[in-house]
C-alpha cells in the first residue's frame, strides 16, 4: 500500500547579521516608510564574508532532525532547494549530507527559484509514496545578499539569507501528510527575474564582473501580477485535487516576497486574513527558505495542530510556482 508522506520535524537558522532599512536609507535613495509600505519588510538577515550556505542548511536540519527524533543515518534522500550553491560543483546537497553523517542517502539540489522548496517536497513525496524513501530531508537555503548590488534599489531592500529544514516520513496512516502537490514553470518569463552572470553563456570574465552580470535584475511590476495570479490558481489547483475548500485551511503559508502580494493572494482565495501567516517584516525574501522558516515558525507558535489543513505557495524566478496541501 503506498505510504504518505508526514512532516515529522522542521529547523531554520540564519545568520546572526542584520541589515534594516535604516541601513539601506544610508546605502541607495530610499526610505524605511517606502520599504514598509511597498514590501512590508522592517530588515533581514545578511550574511557576513566568509559564511556560505550549507553551514545554514546544516544547522536548520540538525534541528529538523533532532525534532524528528531520527538518526542521520536514517536518511535515505536529502533535496537542498537553492540557487545560492557554495561551489558549483559537488551539490550543496551532497556538501550537507556529509557534514550530517546521512551517508545512506541520495543528496542533490533543485533549482527553483523561491519555488525550490515546493518542488523538493514534491519530489520527496513521490519518493516517499513510490517506496523509495523512507526518511526524506528537504531543505531550502540561500545567502542571497551575495548576488544583491547594493546599488539598485528596487532589489537590495527585498531579498535576506536564511535556512530551514523538513524531515519528512512514510507514513501508513493515509489522512495525514502530504494530500496535493503541483508544481509549474514558463521560461518564457525568466527574465522577470534572473542573474545572467558565473554560468557558461557569459563565463566569469572580469568585464562581466564589472558589468554586474552577476546580480539579481527584476521586473518587480510585472512579475508582481504573474506572482498574484499564479499563487492562487495553484492554491486553488490542490485544494480541489485534495476535495478540499479554502475555508477549510487553518494555516495558510505563501512564499514571503512581498506583504501585498500575500494580501493580494489570500483575498483572491477568500481566507481569513487570521489563518494567513507572515514573517516578512523581519525577513525579507529568502527565496526557498521562506516557506520552510515560516513553517518552523508557526510549529514553533503552536499555530498548526495536529488534523489541520496547511496550505502552502510558491512563485519564484524562472519563473516558477507550486503548491502543496497537507493535513498536519
Ligand atoms: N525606495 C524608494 N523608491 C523605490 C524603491 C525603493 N527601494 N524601489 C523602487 N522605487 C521607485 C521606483 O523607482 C519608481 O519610481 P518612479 O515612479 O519615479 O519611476 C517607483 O518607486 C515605483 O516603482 P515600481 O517598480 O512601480 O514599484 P512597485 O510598487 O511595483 O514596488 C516592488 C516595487 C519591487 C516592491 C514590487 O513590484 C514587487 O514586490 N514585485 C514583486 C517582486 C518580487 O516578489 N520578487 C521576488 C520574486 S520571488
């Protein structure tokens, strides 16, 4: 009988420095009152040099792990979301798993945007329900403020750093668990957001540097309605595949990116403004952390009780987006 697959602990962390937006009002042309009404974000989290991504991914998931009460070893499937590697080469999955002891496991990265971590929990439920992970560990982590250009201010005040963690089980109890997943993408809007510098089109000559190639560049305003449409649609998509209502939803989680966005999304969705959770004033977006975080937050808060119905979604550069539904 196919198994489904139970969240069964999370972790975050993230680096100790802040940046605020009184910080930024010293730094690019823009006001704390700008960022907070247009974005909702207060500060974030920054890395310092010499931090890379992993060591954040690895304290989020030591956490998820010891909260799950499992032994690394245990692990049979470790998926890192991030588009802010350590190195090129090997994954920052692998770079994790070994630092955890899951030597047993299948490590690899997924690179979707803010999206990631939707994507990694769809793989590893499929994983999970076709017998071939029992333990799965999921993970989205990102040091974002690396490929910021602290000159434009229509991107440095919204992205910040951060990890969190899933452990995810096979579970025989079929009422629990993940119910519903979906996750998308149309490359014929990438360049709403995309850094096109490092890879193998541009290469990592110093003229590229110089010209910032490798920098996030945004459509804020364009991917802003793509961000609002897609969020609900893929709402709506799981809870009618899952034969649920948006009533139903005790706690819904969209990815972190802008305040209104959120707002937008969850009055398309006619939730409860109560049930809809945010953590953006004090972190920014952290791509595919934000979902995680936010999730281990709200256990944290004791705002998700066991049978409720939690609704996550995710847009990210791409572009990309994705939904999944589960029954805590
Ligand atoms: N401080 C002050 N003014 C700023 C600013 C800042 N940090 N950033 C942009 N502005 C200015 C613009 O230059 C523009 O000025 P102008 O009218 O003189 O040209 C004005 O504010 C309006 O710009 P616009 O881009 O239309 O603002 P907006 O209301 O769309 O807000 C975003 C910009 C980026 C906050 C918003 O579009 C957004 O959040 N989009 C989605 C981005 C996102 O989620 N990205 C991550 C994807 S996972």
């Amino acid at each position: 009988m196919a198994k489904n697959a139970r969240i069964i602990g999370t972790g975050r962390s993230y680096p100790e420095g802040i940046l605020t937006n009184a910080d930024l009002e010293r730094m690019v042309e823009t006001s704390d009152e700008w960022i907070t009404q247009r974005v909702g974000i207060k500060q974030r989290h920054k890395a310092a040099e010499g931090e890379y991504t992993s060591q954040f991914a690895v304290a989020a998931s030591r956490q998820a792990i010891e909260r799950a009460k499992i032994d690394p070893a245990e692990i049979d499937l470790v998926i890192c979301a991030t588009v802010t590697p350590d190195q090129i080469l090997p994954s920052t999955g692998c770079l994790i798993q070994t630092e955890l002891g899951a030597h047993k496991a299948a490590a690899f990265d997924v690179v979707a945007a803010c999206s990631g971590f939707l994507y990694g929990l769809t793989l590893a439920n499929q994983m999970i329900r076709g017998g071939q992970s029992r333990y799965a560990l999921v993970i989205g982590a990102e040091i974002l403020t690396r490929y910021v250009d602290y000159t434009d201010r229509s991107t440095c005040v919204i992205f910040g750093d951060g990890a969190g963690a899933a452990v995810l089980a096979a579970d025989d109890d079929a009422e629990r668990g993940i119910l519903a997943t979906r996750i998308r993408s149309d490359g014929r809007y990438a360049e709403q957001l995309f850094a096109p510098g490092g890879g193998t089109r541009l290469g990592h000559s110093a003229e590229s540097l110089a010209a910032g190639d490798y920098y996030f560049k945004m459509r804020g305003n364009e991917l802003f309605k793509v961000a609002v449409r897609s969020m609900a649609e893929v709402s709506r998509e799981v809870l009618e595949e899952a034969g649920c209502r948006a009533e139903d939803v005790k706690l819904f989680i969209p990815h972190q990116a802008n305040q209104r966005i959120t707002d937008s999304v969850a009055d398309k969705l006619k939730v409860d403004p109560s049930i809809v959770y945010s953590n953006i004033a004090y972190h920014g977006n952290t791509s595919s952390a934000s979902i995680p975080i936010a999730l281990d937050e709200c256990i944290e808060a004791g705002r998700v009780a066991e049978g409720d119905l939690v609704l996550l979604a995710s847009f990210g550069g791409g572009v990309t987006w994705g939904g999944v539904l589960l029954r805590w």
